[in-house]
C-alpha cells in the first residue's frame, strides 16, 4: 500500500517542522485559482517513493498537449481575474465563471463530466501549457510574503474571535498553518453569506457540501450523508475569512456587526 498527500491546499505549510508533501510516498498539489500559488487551473505531484516512479513517468507520457483554444481560455481568464475582478464585482464574476465553467463553455477546474459522475472525462487528463508555468512562476516569487500575511490576518481573526467568546482556530495550531482561507462556524451561513456580499467582504464558500462540490446524487461515489453527521453538520454552518485582504478592519468590523450568528465557543 501506497500513502498519498493531499497537499491541495497546504503548499508552505507543515507539520511539526517538516514540510507538507515530505511525509508519505507521494504528494499532490493544487495551483487552482484560489490556492497559494496559481496556475490558472492544474497542479503538480511530488513522488518519494521509487516503486512508483516508472508508473508517474508513464502517466507523463500519456497526457494531452492543450489545444490553442484552451491556452487563449486561459490568457482571457488571466485578464479577468487581474483587471476586472475587485470587492464589488467578485460575487458577480465567481458565479458566472462556475456556470460557464460547469457548461464546458471556459476552461474550468471542475467541469460539467467530472462533477455528475464517476468516470474521467474525454479529453480530462492534460499537461500544462507555457502560459500556466509562466503564471506560476510569477505568483511563487510573491509566496512568502503573502503566507506572512495570511498569518498575520489569522492570528487577528484568532484574537478578535477569541475575545469574543466565539469558535475559533487555536492559536497552538499556527505553527503549522499557511491558512489559505480561515475557517469559522456561523449559525445561519446563508445569512451571514448575503451580509457579507452586502458589504462586499469576500468569503470563502468552500465544502458546502461532504463531497464538495457534488451536493446531490451521491450515489455514484457510494456516500450516503446520513453516515456522516459531524460533515453534514459542519459544511451547512462553515464560511471562510479571506486571509489575503489587505483590508483587514473592513472584516472586523464585518464581524462585530454579525456576532450574534457567529458560532460560540462550545
């Protein structure tokens, strides 16, 4: 048996001084619009373990070249996220680039064939193109300074929530943590979801669902959410801060205005 690491969120991150990636036989990671560093869409792997080497290099081979259509996708879809996207238009832009992306109509990280089934689509497994290396690039060389900031807007959403008396991230668990997003348990998420569209603060609308981000017919993947209480119960009352925001005041106060939905401490 093989140990695999779901990195695809942890890229920075670690466990008790040793990176995320470096623990089992191989690891993988996201470079998906939304996580520490982006390509776009896509990721990569990290393989430890010389039994599955020859296997990994067989998989390179098999890979489809992207389509020139695909790659111009991806330039249009660069431009938007920099030029157009902004605390006003972000609701808006997020919601259309999912529709358009479950439709087949941009290039996506979940399209319509992989989401309402169990078998990889047609035309799925495909390498990177030039522009997402070079769109990586970029964004790794401002990595660190942007996980010091992550931090340091975590370890102020600990403080406030702290203080406050509502649920929180311990602050024994930042040593470990990049906290691309942070997590934090309201009462009604639908309500405090529409306040902060409102008041144009940007949260995370992640794992709403145990199967994220298939909330129906579950049957294919053999869950049955009855057999996941804890889950269930977790993804209708999680939201995530926005941990990048250089905005920091604007949320707190977000926050004091919405206390009485946030979560207590239990």
């Amino acid at each position: 048996l093989y140990a695999i690491e779901d990195c695809t969120h942890g890229f920075g991150g670690s466990y008790n001084g040793k990176p995320n990636g470096s623990y089992c036989d191989a690891s993988f990671f996201s470079t998906q619009w939304s996580k520490p560093f982006s390509t776009g869409i896509g990721g990569f792997s990290v393989v430890h373990h010389s039994g599955l080497k020859g296997k990994i290099l067989r998989l390179e081979r098999e890979k489809i070249k992207p389509a020139l259509s695909e790659t111009l996708n991806l330039h249009t879809l660069y431009f938007a996220r920099r030029y157009l996207i902004n605390d006003f238009t972000y609701w808006p832009m997020v919601n259309l680039y999912r529709f358009l992306s479950k439709n087949n109509l941009v290039v996506g990280s979940s399209s319509g064939e992989e989401i309402c089934g169990t078998e990889m689509p047609a035309g799925y497994f495909k390498g990177i193109a030039a522009c997402q290396m070079r769109k990586g690039l970029s964004s790794i060389a401002g990595l660190n300074e942007l996980n010091a900031l992550r931090k340091k807007n975590a370890q102020a959403y600990t403080e406030f929530l702290r203080q406050n008396n509502r649920n929180h991230v311990d602050r024994n668990q930042f040593a470990n943590h990049v906290f691309l997003r942070y997590p934090l348990l309201v009462n009604n998420r639908d309500a405090f979801r529409n306040a902060a569209i409102k008041e144009k603060v940007i949260l995370g609308d992640w794992f709403d669902c145990p199967l994220y981000p298939v909330n129906a017919n579950n049957a294919g993947w053999n869950l049955d959410t009855r057999s996941t209480p804890v889950a269930s119960d977790i993804c209708r009352r999680i939201v995530n801060l926005p941990t990048e925001t250089r905005a920091l005041n604007r949320v707190l106060d977000f926050l004091a205005r919405n206390m009485e939905n946030i979560s207590a401490v239990s």
